[in-house]
C-alpha cells in the first residue's frame, strides 16, 4: 500500500513581524500536523509561497521541517519549474535525505504541447532519485496535463501519481478510469477530495486540513473505505470554510485561518497580502460554530 493514501497537507511558510521564515511556528504547525494524524506532509509548494523564498530560505524550511519530522511521516517537497534544464539541475544538487518524493508542477507560461509536458516530466524521472508525482493545476499553468498523457508518464517506473487540481470531475474521473490501479490520483482541490476519493481516487493534497488535521484526515480514511455517509457529515462541516480560505486567493485564506488558531502569524510576502478584515472577520465567525458543533 502506498504512502501517499490518504491526506496530505501543503504546508504554509510562517512569517514572523519583521517578514523572516517563523522556524518556531512552522515547527509548531508540523507537530500540529502529525499530533492529528495526517499521513504525509508536503513542502515547498504554491501555499508555501515558495515563489518568494530565497534559496537558502528554501533550505531553511526544508531542513526545519525534516529535523522536526524526524522520520514520522512522509515528506513530499516541490521541485518544478518551466525550464526543464533549471529543474534538473536543482534535483541534482538537493539532498534527498528524509524525502520521499516530488511533487513537480506542469510547466507554466510557456505553454508546451502535451509532448512537450511529456519530455519534461520524462527527463525529470530519469534523474531523480525519489518518487515523482505530477502536478497539473491549470489555473496557474495555463495549460492542462491531459489524462492521455498522464498514461503515457505512468509507464515510467518512479512517476507513482498525479495531484490533479482542474476541478474538474469529469477529467479526474477519466483519470481514475484510465489509469493502473496502483497509480495514484490525488485531489488537488480540497472541496471535491471526497468525491475524487469516493470515486476511486487515492487522497488529497489538501491546504484547509492544516488548519483541520483530524477532522479532514478522518473524512478521507472514511472515503477510502467506503463509508460516504459518515465522510460527507464532515464534509459538510468543514466546506464552507474551504470557500471562505480560498476568496482572497491562497495562501493569504489559510495563513488567516492559521493565525485565527495560534498556529502562526497572518502574514504574507508581496506581491501577496494578508486576509482582509472582513474575511478575518468571517473566519473568527466558522471557528466559533465549528467548535459548538464539535462539542
């Protein structure tokens, strides 16, 4: 059985008031994550706000987050980019130690045919020395990795899944159609991860269970065994803060729902800003119903 079944979470990079990397937060929002019993952590990525890390901040959350893992869980950590050339180079010179795979985005802005996208991905996988899991998330890309060829890269022994985040049912389930039984199809888009799990899919790379680690853990381990009933009562729980995180883009909703929790500051790097007050507002408002209804 895979690793990655289940739930996944992408991690924010906490800040603190002066803008630097909140070693002690981001520790304290891992120790969160495995207290709740999630199943892999994922680094480095869109949430991460990794587009504005410098390298060596880069290795610091890396580092922060192997150390205090300590062997726990699962580590995913985001190496992708649209230069082929560059990707490779940094999966050269990273150190792999305490990480189980990549995740690896489809190639932005350039706008590559599928082939394209299939020579990347294939030249990525012949170098790697962990697993690779594909990420097509077209409303960052501006293109879309087609299930036709996500079935080509299957055949390539250490491209084990896709972390598909269209939001699009109907691909995802041709997804699951398609492809071997033992390559995963992972949500990407934390609102349809029961369906895409209920549907055959193996998890999700969620960004609202960090803030939720054991109520949407659980909603996904009920997914995976066929308990629906059960897994929509805390779908329907949670869903409406997953529209409220993602208004104001991501990771601005997470880090305010985050904050609103004592897990770490609000703050964010520009080009990205903090929630506004009326979001804050409106989170502050779901927790106080979230906790009487737990009760």
């Amino acid at each position: 059985m895979s690793v990655f079944l289940g739930t996944g979470v992408a991690l924010v990079t906490p800040f603190d008031n002066d803008g630097n990397v909140d070693v002690q937060a981001l520790e304290k929002l891992v120790e969160f994550q495995i207290d709740n019993s999630v199943e892999y952590l994922v680094i480095l990525g869109t949430t991460a706000e990794v587009a504005t890390l410098s390298n060596e901040e880069k290795e610091l959350v890396k580092t922060t987050v192997i150390n205090k893992n300590d062997n726990r869980l699962p580590i995913v950590l985001g190496i992708g980019g649209n230069n082929t050339r560059a990707v490779i180079q940094e999966i050269n010179h990273t150190d792999f130690k305490g990480i189980s795979a990549i995740l690896s985005v489809s190639p932005y802005y350039n706008k590559p045919t599928q082939e394209g996208i299939y020579q990347h991905y294939k030249a990525i996988a012949e170098i790697c020395p962990v697993d690779v899991i594909l990420y097509n998330v077209p409303g960052r890309t501006a293109s879309n990795l087609l299930p036709s060829t996500v079935l080509r890269l299957a055949s390539i022994p250490n491209i084990i899944g896709v972390k598909e985040a269209k939001g699009d049912m109907d691909q995802a389930l041709k997804l699951i159609k398609l492809l071997p039984k033992d390559f995963l199809v992972i949500s990407g888009d934390d609102m349809v991860a029961l369906p895409i799990v209920l549907a055959g899919g193996a998890g999700v790379i969620s960004v609202i269970g960090q803030a939720f680690p054991s109520e949407f853990s659980e909603m996904v381990r009920l997914g995976l065994s066929d308990k629906a009933r059960a897994s929509f009562e805390i779908q329907y729980r949670i869903q409406d803060s997953i529209s409220l995180i993602f208004s104001e883009g991501n990771p601005s909703g997470i880090k305010a729902l985050l904050e609103n929790k004592g897990l770490c500051n609000g703050s964010l790097r520009l080009p990205l800003v903090k929630a506004s007050e009326g979001l804050q507002s409106e989170l502050k408002q779901f927790l106080e119903v979230f906790y009487v209804a737990s009760k």
